[in-house]
C-alpha cells in the first residue's frame, strides 16, 4: 500500500457543467494555485491537462488527486 504525504498533494477539484469546465486546485494548507475555467468541448478538454502537468513540473507537489 502506498502511503501519500498530504501535504505535498495537490488537490483538484473539476465542476463540470453544460458550456464550461472550472477548475480550482490547491494545497493542504487550502493555498489555491490554478483557478481557471475552460469551455466544455475538446479543444478545452485537451488544454487542462497541459496547465496541471505544467504546475505539477514547476513546484515540489509530489501527488495529485482528482
């Protein structure tokens, strides 16, 4: 079994309706770092994993949870 270390995870939440996507990610210690919305299609599919997998390259978060 793996064992996380919560402080060093990433959080994210996605609200997905109709016409559009938002997405809020944050810390342990509830410090928001992405807040964004993205249209509910493909090419706004296809651009919220780059800005996740970017964040996550950048800084010293070692876990994610979706």
């Amino acid at each position: 079994m793996i064992k996380i270390n919560y402080m060093s995870t990433l959080f994210v939440g996605i609200d997905v309706s109709s016409k559009s996507n938002v997405v809020c990610a944050m810390d342990f210690d509830e410090n928001q770092y992405i807040s964004s919305s993205f249209k509910n299609n493909q090419p706004g599919a296809d651009e919220s994993p780059h800005l996740f997998i970017a964040f996550i390259l950048q800084t010293s978060c070692q876990h994610a949870k979706f």
